[in-house]
C-alpha cells in the first residue's frame, strides 16, 4: 500500500505532445521549438502546478531521415536551454541530462553546478550512459554496458569529489580585511582511476545551500545496481504495474544493499498520456497522432528486439510464447528487448495489437489513453499498490493534451491529497525531500 507521502511528478521539456502527426496540427507551434520562449512556457505552467522538476533529456546523434516527417531528435543542448529559462522560474526544479561516457568529468561538474547557481538551487542531473553516439566522438563501437556503467560510476565519484572541493564555506568577501576566499579550505582532490585522472579543485564553487539531486534510469541488473547506489530517483520504463511493482521493489533492497535507506531512491515512471474530453476523443486522439506510422520500421523494431519476423504475418494472427525464438545475443536495449518479450508472453496479442503498444512505438512508457478522470483512477491504482513514488508527465497527441495534463490532471491530483497543493522549499533537493 502507499505511504503517507506526495507523489513526486516532473515533466518532460522534449515536445512529445508534437510527436506523430501531432506537429501538423495548426496550433502545435512547431516553429518555436528552437526558442527559449517556447520551454519558458512548459516551465512556468509546470511550476504554476507545482511540479518537482522539469526535465530535457538528450542525445548525442542525429539520425536525419527522421526529421523528414517531423520534429524528430534535432535539440538544444539541456543544460543550456535549461540556464536560459531559470531566470522565468523561481521554485520549479530544472533536470538536465548529460552522458558519462562521452564528457569529460571536470566540464560536467562545472556545468551542472554552473546551472545550481544560475537557479538558485535548483539544477539536478540526469546521469545517462548513452545507447548511440560512438561515432560522433571517435569509438568505432559503444562501449560494452560493464565498461560503460564502470566509466559511469567513476565519472560520478569524479564529479561529486570536484563539487565538494571548493566549498561555498571558502567565499568570505570580508572587505574590511582584504580576504575574498579562504583558500586553506579549497582543495585537489588528485584523482587516479581506471578511467579518468582528474587533479582539481573545480573551479567553481559548490551551491552548499542545497545538494544536486542524482536521476539514472538504468533497468538492467548492472544499470539498476549502479542506480541504487547514487540516485535519489529513477525513471523507469514500466508498461505495466506489475513491472513497476518488481522494479520498485529490487530498487528499494538494492539500495538497503548498499547501505542507503530503501526509499532513499524514488522510481518515476514515465507515464504517456492522450487525455480528452471523452474516452473517444482520447482515442481519435492517439489515432490520428499515429496515423501515418511507419509499419515496417515497427516491424523492424520487433525483429532487433525479439529475433521474431512479423513482415508476413496478418494482422489478427496472436503472437504467443511459442513464436519466440531465443534472445538475440545483442541488442540496442536489452531492457526494452525484455519488456517486449514479457508483453508477449502474458497477453499473446494480435500483430495489429502488438504493433500499437508502448513497448514497440515508443520508449516502452506506461500509458493512459482516456479522461482526466481515467489517468487520475490510474494514478491512484498504481500509487496504491506500491508500485511508483510518482512519474514523469510524457503527454502526447496535441498541445491541448499537454495543457490538460498540467491544467486540470495535476490539480485534480492536488484535490486527491496525492499531491502538493504548494512548494514548501525552494530548492530542487527539497521538493525531492517532501
């Protein structure tokens, strides 16, 4: 059963609500989404909500036949973007996302905590290791997920070192006596490992008013072990409650493993939403959004993840454990890869089913396709069941999805005693903290 505490709710800056057929629509404002007006907005109606965090992921590639049928993954750099909407904002926390295994530690610390205090305490990273990008920065191949997450857990130790080696204690601008900074306090951190060398100090000092709040989304063993051991929340992929409850649950033990409080660790799920006026309206909704959906790239997807060839089957033919050959031994997302072959294995779908699912035409996301009033009763079923501390708000279909998420879900939540009615501090960490 739930605890006593809020749900804790951030909400995605990546405009999946103009995602599909979605940036056609006349009112999409598809031209902005290179402004910072445009995030500004997204950020103060989120705040006005009273959300935890706003969050821009990111990638470091470009594939560009994708932009040929919309906005696709062309984006600003997060850590900027989110500097340039902090002076529009004032309590909302502000997650950017930056890769470990392509950054250099030192420039990562300087960033993130160039952001904490630009906001005023309010920036949190977003940890990632990253699926694609090799070529763009001289590896022929991606590292293996134990190279990448040992660099992973390196690099946080690196980063977290380099925050605490000039400490905002050292700033005295005692004027009368001519000391600026007490220098006796700063000091090199003289770091050797297997990855990195790292002398220090940064230089910059830390925010020590608040800590920055650490968000990983690994759900492999290895990406959840990691998670456990730094994060203060993760997102996660959960398509179903009972994969947010199993989730959940090893999280939890996994962190008392590591010495840390079991909820320590928050677990968001991202949480896809087509929310209109009636259940049909959601529906038409997620149709006309997926309308022109490229049928063979979904083929395609279940083929890299299964091993499984739908290209011949008809569409009212079940898909059942039977079908399943053995795992590819290597695939883009072994945790998208496993909770593909989990669907199929408890609901033997139908192709035409199976090719409408979260786990096939998006990020495997848990997903309501209804009311306000569906997403709420939802909402409460899973925060009942122990099964999430809260989710990311991922809308889809239209900016009127979007509006209606933040403008009449999040409140309702609120009107549920799921929610806060207002922020009780001000920083990033303290929201987290509630």
């Amino acid at each position: 059963m739930r605890n006593n505490k809020m749900l804790h709710i951030g909400m995605s800056l990546a405009p999946t609500w103009l995602s599909g057929e979605a940036w056609r629509r006349p009112d999409s404002n598809v031209e902005g989404l290179l402004t910072s007006d445009y995030y500004l907005d997204i950020a103060r109606r989120s705040e006005a909500a009273k959300l935890d965090f706003v969050f821009r992921p990111d990638t470091l590639f470009l594939h560009p036949k994708m932009l040929e049928s919309g906005p696709g993954f062309g984006a600003l750099d997060p850590t900027v973007l989110l500097a340039s909407i902090a002076h529009g904002t004032s309590r909302i926390g502000l997650l950017s996302t930056v890769s470990t295994t392509f950054y250099p530690p030192y420039v990562v610390a300087r960033q993130i905590q160039s952001l904490n205090w630009l906001s005023n305490g309010r920036a949190g990273w977003n940890i990632v290791t990253a699926l694609d990008g090799n070529e763009n920065f001289g590896l022929a191949d991606m590292p293996t997920p134990e190279e990448r997450y040992a660099r992973a857990a390196e690099f946080t130790e690196v980063v977290r070192r380099l925050w605490d080696s000039f400490p905002e204690a050292a700033i005295r601008h005692d004027r009368e006596a001519g000391i600026g900074t007490d220098a006796s306090l700063i000091r090199p951190i003289d770091h050797e490992g297997g990855c990195f060398s790292v002398k220090g100090p940064l230089n910059l000092p830390s925010f020590g008013r608040s800590p920055v709040p650490l968000i990983q989304a690994g759900a492999s063993p290895i990406g959840r072990d990691f998670a456990s051991s730094i994060a203060d929340a993760i997102f996660a992929a959960t398509p179903d409650r009972d994969a947010a409850i199993d989730l959940r649950r090893d999280l939890r033990s996994r962190a008392e493993g590591h010495g840390r409080p079991a909820d320590a660790i928050k677990v968001l799920p991202g949480l896809s939403l087509y929310l209109g006026r009636t259940r049909q309206e959601a529906r038409d909704l997620f149709a006309e959004t997926h309308a022109r959906a490229d049928r063979g790239r979904k083929i395609a997807t279940i083929l890299e993840m299964t091993g499984l060839d739908l290209s011949d089957w008809p569409d009212e033919r079940r898909v059942t454990s039977a079908d399943l050959p053995t795992a590819p031994e290597k695939v883009r997302s072994r945790t998208h890869s496993d909770l593909l072959r989990r669907l199929i294995l408890r609901d033997e779908p139908t192709v035409a089913d199976l090719l409408t699912r979260p786990e096939v035409m998006g990020s495997s996301h848990w997903q309501v396709i209804g009311t306000v009033d569906d997403a709420i009763a939802e909402i409460m079923d899973w925060a009942d069941a122990g099964a999430m501390d809260g989710f990311i708000a991922v809308p889809g279909g239209s900016v009127a999805c979007m509006h209606r998420t933040l403008d009449e879900m999040i409140p309702r939540l609120s009107e549920a005693g799921l929610f806060r009615n207002d922020y009780s501090g001000t920083t990033f960490a303290e929201h987290l903290a509630e």
